[in-house]
C-alpha cells in the first residue's frame, strides 16, 4: 500500500511537461532505490496482463475487507507449527505473495495513469475556487466598514422611540390575549353548569369555541394545560352525552333526543351516534330483562345465599315460581315495551325531522356543495341503519322472551291463567309484527307444542269431567231467559266486542268503531302516550245476566196483551148460538179457552237447556280463547270442539232414545245412523268382547260409554215416559247446535283453509244431525202414550157387515178420543214444569195422529166381511174422530187422513180400478190390501188374480 501512496504522490507531483529541468534532475537515494526496486520486480515478473489477471483472481477476498485488516497476521496464523514447518513451502508462498502484490501494483499504476487528466483539471478548479474566497474575503470587510459608518449616522434616540412604540403595540396585543385567556380560564365552569342542565348543544358549541381560541393562543405556556383542560371536558361531554343517549332507550323524550341529535351534529358524529344508540338498546334490553327476572328470583328465594346476580339469564328464568309467572312475564313485557315504544318514536322523530333524500344528485350540485352530499349520506346511513335495527331489536326482545317462556313448565297452571299467559304472548306477537313485520317464529315455536300438549290434558280432562256431569245430570230445566246465547257468557265477552252476531240475527255485526280504529292505528298509536298493551283491561261490562224463567216472566203480559185475540178460531165456534143444543155446544166453548191456553204455553222458541249444555257452552268459549290466542293448534281445538259435541250427541241419542226405538222397532235415518256409528268407532270407549284384554294405547283418546243416572225416571205414562226430561236433553242439543252452527264462520277464519272442508263436513253431517234426533226421540214417546193395541182389539169387535145405516159412531172412536184427551191433558202438565216448543208439540201430535190413522186402517182390514153401510160406519167413525181432534190439536192439516180416507173409499172401487189402484198405492200392506180385496170383491176369479197380484207386489218389496 505505501507502494501505491508512493507512486500516487509521484504520478501527481506534475507531470513530465510541467516540471522543470531541476525536479526532473533532482532525484533522491530513497527514490533510486525505489527505482531499482521496481526495475529489479519487472525483470522478475515480466508484464503478462493474462497472467496478471489470473494472479489477481487468486488472491483471497479477505484481503478486500475493511482497512484493519492485518495481512502480516493473517499470513503467520496461516503457517503450521515449529515441528512441521516447510521452508519450500514458505518459500513458494512467499513468491506468490510477491507475484499477487506485484499484479496489484501494476493494477494500480494503471488506473493512476489513466485517471492523471482529469485529476489535473480538478486540481485546476479547486485553484480557481481558492482565488475567488480570497475576493469575496475583501468584499465583506469593506461591507463591515461601511456599514459601521452608517451606524456612526444615525442617532441612537431615533431609534428609541421606534422600539418604544413597537413596544406598546405588543403589550396592547398581550393584554387582550390576557383577557381572552382569563375568560377561557373561567369557561370550564360554565361547562360544567350546562352539562347539570342537560344543555348539551350550548356546552358542545361554547368547548369548540374554546379549542379554537386555545389554537390561536397556543404559543403561550399556559395555554397548553388549558388545551388540555378542554380537550379533557370534551371528552368527559361526550361521556355524558352518551348516557344521555343511552336514557332513551327506556324512555323517549322529545326535547332530550333533539338536545342530544343537536349535539353529535355539531360533533360530526351522527354515524357514530347511531351505531352507540343501537348498542344502548341492545344493553337496554339485556339489562332490563335481567332487572326483571332476577328481580322475582330475590323476592321468593327469600333466605337463600345464592347469588343471583352472577347467574345467566337462562339459567334465572329457571327459578321463577308458578305464582310470580304471570306477574314477572307481565311486567317483563310492558318493559321490553317501553324499549321498543322508545325505538319507534326515534323512527317517526328522524322520519318527521329529516328530508327525503333525494334518488340522485346532479355533478353540478356534488362540485358546488360538498357539505349537502355529506348531511345526504349519513341521512341516507341513519335510515338504513333505524331500518336494520327494527329486525335487531325485537330479534333481542324476542329471544328473552322465549327463553322465559322455555323456562317454567305451564302443565300445572289453571287455564284462565294459561290463557293469560298466551294472551299475552300473543299480543307481544302482534307488537312484533307491528314493529318490524315478523313473524316470529321463535315465539311460535316455543309456545305452540307446549300449548298444544297442555291444551289436550286440559281437553282430556274436560271430556271425562262432561262424562260424569252427564251420568250425573237429572236432565232438569236450567233457568235462563228466553232469549238467552252463547254471547251471553262471560267466556264469549271478547267474541261480543269483536261484534259476532247472535244465532238467528242475520250477518254478523260490524265491529264497533272503537275496535276498528284500534285495529287500524295499532298498538303504537293507541299506547303511544301511556299505558301498555300487556296492561289488564278492565271489563266493564256487566255479569252474566242469564238467569231467568225462560220465557214464563211474560207469559202473563202476554195473555193479558192476547187475551182478547182469536182471530184464528174457528167462525163456527164464536157464534152465539150453534144447532147442536147438546153438550157439544159447551164442550166447544172449553175448546175454545183450552186452545188460547195451549197458544199460550206452547209459543215460539225458548232457550231450554240444561245445566251440562251449560257447561259444555263455557268450554267452547274458553276454547275458542285458545284459538284466539294460539292460531298454529286452532285446529286441534276444533276438533276437540267438535268432540265434546259428538259426545253430548251421542250422550243424548243413548239416553232417550234407544229404550224407545230398539223396544219400538223405530227405525233411524242414514243419516244420523251413519254419524252415531263414526262417533261410537272414533269417540266410545266400548267394553272389549270376554276374554279379550283392553288396548290402554288404543282407548288413550276415546272416552267411557254414557250411562243415564239411576235418579232420572223415563218410564211412567203418567209423565209420558219422561217427556219433560227428554225434552230438555234433546232441546238443549239443539240449541247447543244452533249457537254451534252461529260460531262457524269464526272458526273457518281463524284455522287453515286446507282444513275447512273438515269444519264444512260435520257441520253438514253432524250438527245438522241435531235436530233430525228430535224424530226417534218423540216419536218413541208419543208411540207409547196412548194404547193402540186396545184400540185395535176394540175395532175387532166391531160388526162391519151390518144391513142398516148407523148414526151413532162406534164406541171404540170415545175410547181412543178419551186417550187423545188424557195425552193432551199430561202434554200440558209437562209444559207447565218444561216449556214444550212448537216442534216438538207438532211432532208429538203429528206422530201421535199418524199412529192413530194407522190404527184406523188396521182395525178396517181386520173385517172379514163389510157391507156398504159398515162402509159408512167406518166413515162416520173416522169423521167423528177428525171432528173432536180438532178442538184437541192446532195441528193443521190433520196427518195422514188421505191415508184412511183413501183406504175407505177403495171399497167403493170396480173391479178394475181396484188393480190400478192396487199397484198406486204401495204405502198399505200386503194383509190391508188382501182384507180389501177379500170385502170388496165378489168375484172369485178376480179376487184371486188380486190377491195373486198383491203376493208378487208383497215378494218384490221383500227383495
């Protein structure tokens, strides 16, 4: 290296132009000696610029390194110890040093040569620059020269009073800003003065105020505490603001939220507002919920050490007991209530404070006003968002809810307080639905199989409770008034205010407008200013005022009112004077004051019914609560509507008519056998056969087989085998038909429309059976009430084959006129203690004739022989008993008298009509029709392909 420092200071010492024939002449010994050195290396190591490059290759890379490096050292580490050093060795690794050092050198020589130009020029310059200080070194001194002149110049007072004034500008300057600081000092206290007010607007606007001062003033010291004071109140703002935020969630107030909306919007936060005012109303709802429930939890937990406060919300809800439910529930609900009043009242505050945000903004309008684009968007941010949180937050309120409703087991509660209980769900479900259009399913969800589950316990138990009311019933007239329904009853009062019409009134009545308007406006609008939907209405309406004596408090108004009416008595029987002058004439004018009696007793509808058919009305208007409250199961209760009917059906069938009709041989409808055979199949739990064992999984949802009570006696034809207490059950189906058949609209609207070709079929097949029953019933009565079998054997020992031409009818027609008498006389005893209807006394009397017309005609064709003037008796006879009926019966026309009168008439028919006549009239017998044919036919041969004729008639109807 000193090497190459040697020949660098040589090479720039000048060069061979430049110096002087004395320096090329002066050389030194150290300079000889270098010469030679170099001259001794060159002949050492001849210039080879390939080999040179190859021995610069070679050298190793540490010599490159950083410049203290120690090539001696490295050289002397790199020999091996004393015992194995080799001077060969050494030798050849001290010529290579020598060649690499001698390569290098020439490398560097190179370089030196080829950069002496421009080396030259460089030092050139630098000359020049040296020569150019020097000038410049002379101007400034000068320059301090004159310039000390000029200040010998001037006057020093001059210049003082310049100062002094400058002086006084700045002090004037500092004074105001003292003033300003010391009114910013004071600042913090009227912050804080309008925080305690709520005045947020003010103190946001005053502490921006300030920060901007504090900006200007910020090169003073004091300054930055105070800017540090104020940026700290703004905070400590911003804090309150956000409580203050947070109030709302419970309970809106108009001025506060427009303080509070004022005061982001001065902070530029409205974004940030919104998003913290949704995450209040999430805590609100949580915490609220909490509040409540762990609430009732400390109340009944009395003593207890656990802590409540640490435990989930799922796991509280647990500990809820059976009598704080509904109390807890209730209150849990008007809460959550007022959280989601609150959020709706925000809604309609921006709605009513906020304009429209326009669809679109023109570019002109973006350039030029960049601030309106910016109130658009976080106008267009805070819809959007309050539209989102609708969905959010009953999501939220939803949830504790269900999780409080999954918390107790309702099986155990009474049904007012389970209909309550689903009540109230159902109308948190209308707010929901209100609130934000949900469904919610959660809801749903986790009241519906419970409901449903509990609702068929409930029904289980409501048909075995109707099982042993009706084998317990005495079947006795349950006092109501006359134009008693199903309305009437407490259970029906929100069917009432829902406007449903009475049975018989024609369409349903619209609902009232205090109903309407609060169906339109919702519970928002009708709770907006206070009160709850959850709050428990009062009923104002009276008691149930259906006690009565149906119908018999007017009937002595009316006969006072009737008395003079008999319009529709017969002309013959108001004369003064008629031509019998017999008993006759007296016994008409009784008639006449018995038949204004029987107009008065037996009148027109009266509500009968008994004490069960009661009872069953109250069910189904608590079950038709269940359908209100709870749609999803409002099919099931239907159908367990429909079975409390079938079994009261069935119950009444059993009791009062298959004693008549399997004694009687009566026969029944298809109709109503086919509904009595689905209902024992579907509903009867029927003894299995001996030696069989009952299916318990089988019978789990039928019901026992009805047995009339032992007290109730349907025997006895001094009460008409039980008229009043048969009158009184069938009646009471039937009038629990009727006000069954006036709820069908409402139940088709409230159950899915997939079903109600189910509701339409047993209304069509089985209330409508209600009424049929009426026949079976009184016609087995009015079959036993009266000796017919001694009527008929009287009419055997009649002569019908007699030569003169009586004018006394036969005994037999005074007989069986004294039994109409009695039957009429015990019908009108049975209607002072039970009101009979008009279709029950047409039907008893209807059938009552119709058996005794039959009886007419099977009394003639017991005649072997009969002339024609027992052909008149029978005339006679018949129209004697027609003449007393009607002073008996206001049965108009009288029943089947075609049917005997025809009969009569055939005796006086040809041999040839009497075979079209034969085949006219199929409603006789083969044995009437053969004692026709046998009295009225002389001729053998006729009477033979007659009775041939009557025989193949008699097979036909057989097949």
């Amino acid at each position: 290296m000193k090497r190459i420092k040697t020949l660098i200071t040589r090479q720039g010492s000048g060069s061979r132009e430049d110096r002087s024939p004395t320096e090329e002449t002066a050389t030194t010994p150290e300079s000889m000696k270098s010469i030679e050195h170099t001259l001794k290396e060159e002949r050492e190591f001849p210039n080879d610029p390939m080999k040179d490059a190859e021995v610069l290759e070679s050298i190793e890379k540490v010599y490159f390194g950083d410049e203290t490096f120690d090539s001696n050292l490295h050289e002397l580490n790199k020999l091996p110890e004393l015992d194995q050093l080799d001077l060969n060795k050494v030798g050849q690794d001290r010529d290579l040093l020598r060649r690499q050092l001698n390569s290098v050198s020439k490398k560097v020589s190179d370089l030196v040569l080829e950069n002496h130009s421009a080396y030259s020029k460089e030092l050139h310059r630098v000359t020049n620059l040296q020569a150019s200080l020097q000038t410049a070194n002379i101007i400034c001194s000068n320059g301090r020269r004159q310039l000390e002149m000029a200040k010998q110049g001037f006057t020093v007072a001059s210049l003082s009073i310049l100062a002094n004034h400058k002086k006084r500008l700045q002090l004037l300057s500092l004074l105001k800003s003292l003033h300003t600081i010391k009114t910013l000092q004071r600042t913090d206290i009227r912050l804080r003065e309008m925080m305690e007010e709520e005045n947020y607007p003010e103190a946001i606007q005053l502490c921006l105020e300030c920060q901007k001062a504090a900006s200007t003033f910020r090169h003073y010291r004091c300054i930055s505490e105070l800017s540090s004071k104020l940026q700290d109140t703004m905070e400590m703002i911003e804090e309150q603001l956000d409580q203050a935020l947070a109030k709302t969630c419970s309970n809106f107030d108009i001025e506060h939220y427009e303080k509070v909306q004022t005061a982001y919007q001065l902070l530029g936060k409205t974004q940030t507002a919104m998003d913290q005012l949704h995450m209040h109303y999430t805590s609100a709802i949580h915490n609220t919920a909490f509040t409540i429930v762990v609430g009732y939890v400390e109340l009944v937990s009395g003593s207890q050490d656990t802590n409540f406060q640490k435990m989930h919300y799922r796991d509280l809800c647990t500990h809820i007991t059976t009598d704080t439910y509904i109390p807890c529930l209730v209150d849990l609900c008007k809460a959550l209530w007022e959280v989601m009043k609150s959020y709706h009242k925000i809604i309609e505050w921006h709605e009513t404070n906020d304009e429209p945000i326009s669809p679109t903004l023109q570019e002109s309008d973006v350039a030029s006003d960049l601030g309106n684009v910016e109130a658009q968007l976080n106008k267009k941010y805070i819809k959007q968002k309050l539209t989102h949180g609708l969905t959010r937050i009953w999501q939220d309120v939803q949830q504790k809810v269900k999780l409080y409703l999954l918390g107790t087991d309702l099986s155990s509660f009474k049904y007012d307080d389970f209909i309550y209980v689903l009540d109230l769900v159902n109308r948190l479900i209308t707010v929901g639905e209100e609130f934000c259009g949900s469904k919610s399913e959660g809801l749903h969800d986790s009241i519906r199989q419970q409901s449903l589950n509990y609702f068929k316990n409930y029904h289980r138990a409501r048909i075995e409770e109707l099982q042993m009311f009706l084998e317990n019933e005495g079947w006795e007239l349950c006092p109501v008034r006359a134009n008693f329904t199903a309305l009437n009853l407490h259970e029906f009062r929100y069917l009432r205010q829902a406007g449903i019409s009475q049975p018989g009134k024609g369409a349903p009545a619209s609902p009232s407008p205090k109903r309407d308007h609060c169906t339109r406006s919702g519970y928002f609008t009708k709770y907006g200013a206070q009160g709850s939907p959850f709050d428990r209405e009062m009923d104002d309406e009276e008691g149930e005022d259906v006690i009565a004596t149906n119908g018999y408090e007017d009937e002595e108004r009316d006969s006072q009112g009737n008395e003079s009416d008999d319009s529709d008595v017969p002309d013959e029987l108001k004369q003064e004077y008629i031509d019998e002058h017999t008993e006759d004439q007296q016994h008409a004018r009784s008639s006449l004051k018995r038949r204004k009696s029987d107009r008065t007793h037996f009148r027109g509808p009266v509500a009968i019914l008994s004490n069960t058919t009661l009872n069953i009305l109250r069910l189904f208007g608590k079950y038709m609560q269940m359908v209100a409250v709870l749609k999803p199961i409002a099919f099931d209760v239907v159908i367990c509507m429909s079975q409390l009917f079938d079994y009261y059906l069935y119950a009444v069938y059993t009791f009062f008519s298959t004693d008549l009709s399997d004694a009687l041989g009566l026969s029944l409808s298809n109709k109503i056998r086919t509904t009595l055979q689905r209902i024992n199949d579907n509903l009867i739990n029927n003894e299995p056969p001996a030696g069989m064992m009952p299916n318990p999984m089988e019978n789990k949802e039928k019901v026992g087989f009805p047995h009339i009570s032992p007290m109730v006696n349907l025997t006895g034809m001094d009460k008409l085998h039980g008229l009043a207490e048969r009158v009184v059950g069938t009646e009471s189906l039937v009038f629990l038909a009727e006000q069954f058949q006036s709820l069908q609209s409402h139940l088709e609207g409230v159950i899915p429309a997939s079903k109600k070709p189910f509701l339409q079929q047993f209304y069509s097949q089985t209330v409508s059976v209600a009424s049929e029953l009426r026949r079976p019933v009184y016609r087995g009565v009015a079959s036993r009430c009266i000796d017919f079998e001694k009527i008929l054997q009287l009419m055997f020992t009649v002569k019908w084959d007699i030569k003169d031409i009586m004018s006394q009818h036969s005994a037999y027609v005074d007989v069986l006129l004294q039994e109409f008498q009695i039957f009429s006389n015990r019908l009108t005893d049975v209607n002072r203690r039970v009101p009979v209807p008009t279709e029950v006394y047409t039907i008893l009397w209807e059938h009552i004739i119709r058996l005794a017309n039959r009886t007419f005609v099977e009394g003639y064709a017991s005649a072997r022989k009969c002339s024609n003037e027992g052909r008149a008796l029978m005339q006679l006879d018949f129209q004697q008993f027609l003449l007393k009926l009607e002073t008996l019966t206001e049965i108009r026309p009288i029943p089947d008298k075609e049917y005997v009168e025809t009969y009569v008439k055939a005796y006086y028919l040809s041999e040839a009509d009497m075979e079209s006549w034969i085949k006219e009239h199929r409603e006789y017998s083969s044995k009437q029709l053969t004692s026709l044919i046998n009295c009225a036919i002389n001729n053998k041969k006729a009477r033979q392909r007659l009775l041939a004729s009557v025989e193949d008639m008699e097979r036909a109807r057989v097949r």
